[in-house]
C-alpha cells in the first residue's frame, strides 16, 4: 500500500531536504521518517540520500543516478560503463565511476559503488548525459574514455606496442574486437593528451579507419593494420 506524503516525492531517487518537506505537517517529522525506514517505505542510500521503499516505487530506481548522487563530483565509468556498451561480455554488480575527489567504495543497501580518482584535466572529456523517463539525468563516459579510464587504471600491465595493447585489450579486459572498430580515434587522441597516456595514444593509432578495419581483425597483422 502506497503511503501518500511518499505520494508527493515525484522521483525514486531523493536527499533529505525533500523528505523533510514531505513530512513537514506531522507534529513530529523526525519520528515520522523513523517510522518510514522502519518499516521499509523508505531506504537511506547513505546520509542524506534516500529511495522509495518496493512497495512505493513507481518505476525501478536507477543504480546510475544513485551513482553520479552518493559522491561527487564524478560520473559512471570503467568496468561498469564497458559492460553498459555491450564491450565486454561480463556482468558488472559493483558500479563504478571516476572522480576528481579521493577514491571511495561505498557499500549500501542498494550495491556497492566505486569511484576512481583522475585528473581534472582528464575529467572534463568524453562526459555524455543519459535521460530517464521521468526527466532524471545521469553522467557517464563515452566509450572511448570507458575504455581510456580502463587502461590508464590497469598501471600493472607492461604494453610497449600496439600488438601487445591489442592482445591486453582482447585477452585481459575481454573487449568485443568489433566494438573497437566502433572508437572514434580522434576522440582517443583527445583523451590521451589531456591523460598524458602513451598508452591511449598508441589505442588511438590502433584503432584503424573504415577502409582498414578487415586488416585489425587480422590476428598477427597489428603492426600493419
């Protein structure tokens, strides 16, 4: 049974300004919102930040907003923005993000979040805006800096050619090889110079134009391609 004050939050996802608005005509609102988590109508994400209960929800609430919501600034990148491409085929449960704070994970109720620390310089490119039903909008990377996120990340892995970055781009991160020939490389070049990443440059020289992309899918032919 729906509650009606919840009735009046028109999203899933809200701070605690808004619940106390919603409850501002009880004697006593503080005790009133006890009562709503208590009995599961309402869920506090972390401090200050709150879903509707199942039994109140309009529409399944969004881990993505969630995300750009629990820790800022920052926006959903990585494993979790790869797999929301379809570039790799492993299922993501924890949702992770970059940031240009201190790296946290938060555990919650609702999943576990990660947030990445970069570069400011790095943070302001290959940003898109994706737009809910409801008119709720969340930050993701493009592909290309999901992707350029991922490698400059993976400090560990000793790539000095563009074989050995193909292979690490197939074998350890499992990208979808036809999903490379989607890149933009003039975007990636972007990305590495405001990263300062050898690493993402040499993907941009990687990624092949239209006419040589039967060349890339080649096993052996990198060099050439």
């Amino acid at each position: 049974m729906k509650t009606p004050l919840l009735s009046t939050i028109p999203y899933e996802e809200f701070d605690y300004q808004t619940l106390l608005d919603a409850v501002k005509g009880y004697s006593q609102p503080r005790q009133k919102i006890s009562r709503l988590l208590a009995h599961g109508e309402i869920v506090r994400v972390k401090k200050g930040l709150y879903l509707k209960g199942n039994s109140q929800r309009r529409r399944p609430f969004s881990r993505e907003l969630l995300a750009n919501l629990i820790y800022g600034p920052s926006y959903i990148s990585l494993e979790y923005a790869l797999q929301h491409y379809g570039l790799t085929p492993e299922r993501v449960v924890v949702v992770s993000s970059v940031t240009t704070g201190r790296s946290r994970v938060f555990n919650t109720p609702v999943g576990t979040f990660s947030y990445k620390m970069i570069p400011m310089m790095a943070f302001g490119t290959g940003m898109d805006r994706v737009e809910l039903e409801d008119g709720c909008r969340y930050l993701i990377a493009t592909r290309e800096k999901a992707v350029a996120d991922v490698l400059v990340a993976d400090r560990g892995a000793g790539i000095t050619s563009q074989k050995e970055l193909y292979i690490h781009l197939l074998e350890d991160m499992r990208i979808d090889p036809n999903g490379l020939l989607d890149l933009d490389p003039a975007i990636l070049e972007e990305i590495g110079t405001k990263y300062r990443s050898r690493r993402v440059k040499m993907l941009a020289d990687l990624v092949p134009s239209s006419d040589r992309k039967e060349k890339f899918l080649e096993s052996g032919n990198f060099e050439n391609a």
